[in-house]
C-alpha cells in the first residue's frame, strides 16, 4: 500500500520514466508470448523455439537495466533524514523500491497478454482482431501456465535487481569498523579515551562509565607511567574532514578487463562466423553469434567508465583553462555514473551498425518480431543514458549552485558541458565504428 501511495503521488517527470519502463516490460512480454506461439505452432522444432528464447535474453536484459536505473533516480525512495523515525529505513524503503518497479513491471506484462490475446482473435471488439492468428497459433489452446510464466520474468528479475541494488550497505570506513572491533586492554572491549596505567583496573570503581557512582577520571597513582596531558589550547587542531577539499576520484580498474572481454567477444563473434552457414538474423543465427555479441556488449560496458575517466584526463591536459578544467573534473567524478551505460549505448549502436552493413540491397531479412526487439533495446539503452544523466545532473547540484554564487557565468556551464558531450562524441564515436567493423568484418565473407 505504501509503494501504490509513493507510486500515485509522484511528480509527472517520475511518472514518466515508470509508464517508459512500463512499456518496455510490455515489449518484451509480447516478444516472450511470440517465441511461445512459435513454440505451440512448430512442435517439430525445438531448437528453433529455443533459439528464439534466447535471442529475447537481450531485451530483457535492456529492460531490467533500465527498471534498476529508474529506480535509482526514483525520489520517493530516496533516504531522507528522519524518515527511519516512522520506521522507513533502509530495509523498508530498499522494499518500497523493488515494490514500485514489480507494478510497472507487471501493468506492461499485462498489456501484452491483452495485445497478444487480441492479435490472436482471441479479443474482440477491436481493430486488426486476430491480424496474427496463423503465426500465433490461433487454432490450439493457449498454455495459461507457461504464459504467465514468461509474463513474470520481467517483474521477477527487475524487482530482485532492484533490490539487490538498493540493500542497505555498511558506510562506515574500514578504519571505524576495525575501531569498532578494537579490544581493550585485558580483553576489555572498546578503547577508553584517556590512557590508564598498569594497575588501576585493580581499584575500585575504575571502570565505571559516565553515569556511575564514580569519577570517570583516573585516580592519581604513583606508577611510573604518567597519564597522558590534553593539548593546550592554543595548540592548532586538524581541520574537520568535511571542510577538506576532496581529490578527483581515482580512475576505475575495470579498463584492462573491458578490453579483454571486449577482444574475446570478437574472437567468438568470429570464430562463429566462419564455422556456422545458418542466416544471422532474428531468429535464426546461432547462439554462438549471439555470445559473442553478448561478450563484446560487456566488455564495453566495463570498459566504459574507464574510458569517460580517460576524456576527463584528456580535456585537463597541456595547461588547461577554467573551462577545460571543469569540464574534464566533471567527467572524472561521474565516470563510473555515466560510463556503463556509455559503454552499452556504444554495444547496441555498433550491434546496429554491424547489421545494417550485412543486409543484402533489396532485401528485408528483419521481420517484424526483429525490428521490435531492436527498436526495444535502442530505446532501454538510450534511455538509460538519458537517466544516468539526470541522475548525474542532481548529483552536482550543490556544486552548480556554489559555483553561480561564485560569480561562475551561466554560459561557462553550459559551455563545459557541451565540451563534456564533445569530448564523450571524439573518442567513443570512433570506437563505436572500429567495433561494428571489426564484428561485420568475418560476417561479410
């Protein structure tokens, strides 16, 4: 009921982004429904009902990456102080979370069964009643079982990634946990705050804590040992942690496997093009095309914060200005933010690329059921980025504002971030063209 209330009274930019998330579920639920309508049409052919299973692992994926980043941005669920007094901690709001993404997930499964009931006739009272009824298997009984089946994986997988996104973490540093662990002296836990020497723990009332019959100071004893003296006054103290400036986050390590991941899923891509003669085309390419494929999606996906991180560095070099070095600062703090979906905009684009150039002049091998999925994934992956870079905005809004009441003109912002958006455009356009050829390439012979 909570997660309906946050899901009713959210502002319409919010709104959107889950009715989009709630299409997406949508589209791949109808392409779920189609692979079992195949299914039921060729009981001859299993392998080819697999396939087509699996090629539908690649929009599900794109929709639950996209469900986990609106999530992410969602500002209903976002801690707040004092919510944890009314019993909204983490937990519960880590729930809420994965509760709101399983009701847009589950509103698109169900406008799939009535689109996919209704091109199979089995809906009527509408346009283009039954339009589909020969490839859907009209003439045999829907399984109701194995159609809700697929129909929840979507809400399923989306809500436990969701989940396993926003579960309470542990913030402490590794210092405090290991202060927290500390043991005292004699297997005393805890440390005290003044150094007591050997023998007081023989005395009476030396351990009692603040709140207790005793002083909390030690005793004045005779050993050896002097207690140690608080610092004067006078004496300079070490600025607070909050009030130092933070250094540039460091550079992500996941560059290096990016590129090996990256350069398998290529061999593999290859490799499967030379030993298989079946068409590549949705469905009916071989699955180890479509692992390949999924190899090198992943391997620019980890190495795409790597590379942001990179175009930050690149813009602050050789004696940057104000402008640079903001633009390229920015870019270094939000790599790892804005670099996966970087990473897998620049997959799916060079996927796109690589298939466009494969298609023979005067031919149409995508089908209808190909361009949906394509379109799907397109749009998951685009959106993502747009969401990541919402999300980034917000993220630096303390940052801008300072920055205005600095005196820092409108205009510079603006301008840094179109150097931003230039520099993303230099270095992963290229690459984006140097992938989709080198996975056409063995394709093509």
């Amino acid at each position: 009921m909570l997660a309906l209330r946050l899901t009713r009274g959210a502002k319409p930019a919010v709104q959107l982004r889950r009715l989009l998330v709630a299409m997406a579920a949508a589209g791949t639920g109808f392409l779920l429904l189609c692979t079992l309508g195949y299914a039921i049409s060729h009981p001859d052919d299993p392998t080819g009902s697999l396939l087509r299973l699996a090629w539908c692992l690649t929009p599900l994926a794109a929709t639950v990456y996209f469900a986990v980043a609106v999530a992410r941005t969602d500002p209903g669920t976002r801690p707040r102080p004092g919510l944890a007094a009314i019993g909204l901690g983490p937990a519960r709001l880590m729930a809420v979370s994965a509760a709101t993404t399983a009701l847009s997930c589950t509103l698109g499964s169900m406008l799939a069964l009535l689109f996919f009931l209704h091109l199979r006739g089995d809906l009527t009272g509408m346009p283009f009643d039954g339009a589909a009824a020969e490839f859907l298997a009209a003439d045999a009984s829907l399984p109701l079982p194995a159609a809700l089946t697929l129909l929840g994986l979507v809400p399923v997988i989306a809500s436990v990634a969701v989940a396993l996104v926003h579960r309470p973490k542990d913030t402490r540093t590794a210092t405090t946990r290991r202060a927290a662990r500390s043991y005292g002296r004699f297997g005393a836990y805890g440390r005290t705050g003044t150094r007591e020497t050997f023998g007081a723990y023989g005395r009476f009332g030396s351990r009692l804590r603040r709140g207790g019959a005793a002083d909390p100071q030690p005793e004045p004893t005779d050993d050896p040992i002097p207690a140690e003296t608080p610092a004067p006054e006078n004496q300079p103290h070490d600025p607070a942690p909050h009030n130092v400036p933070q250094p540039p986050r460091e550079a992500p390590k996941d560059l290096p496997w990016g590129i090996a991941v990256l350069a398998a899923g290529l061999a593999v891509g290859a490799y499967a093009a030379e030993a298989s003669t079946t068409p590549l085309t949705i469905p009916g390419g071989p699955t180890p095309v479509l692992l390949g494929w999924l190899l090198t999606a992943a391997g620019l996906a980890l190495a795409g914060p790597g590379l942001t991180h990179l175009c930050g560095r690149l813009l602050q070099a050789v004696r940057p200005g104000a402008l640079r070095l903001l633009a390229g600062r920015v870019l270094m703090e939000e790599a790892t933010r804005i670099g996966r979906p970087l990473g897998v905009v620049c997959a799916v684009a060079s996927a796109t690329y690589a298939m466009a150039e494969l298609r023979h002049p005067g031919t149409d091998p995508f089908g209808p059921l190909t361009t949906l999925g394509a379109l799907l994934v397109t749009g998951c992956t685009v959106a993502t980025l747009l969401t990541a870079a919402v999300e980034a905005k917000h993220a630096r809004a303390d940052t801008t504002a300072a920055l205005l009441r600095l005196g820092a003109p409108a205009t510079m912002l603006r301008s840094a971030a179109a150097l931003r958006a230039g520099a993303i455009l230099a270095l992963f356009g290229p690459l984006t063209l140097l992938v989709a050829e080198l996975a056409a390439m063995p394709l093509a012979r």
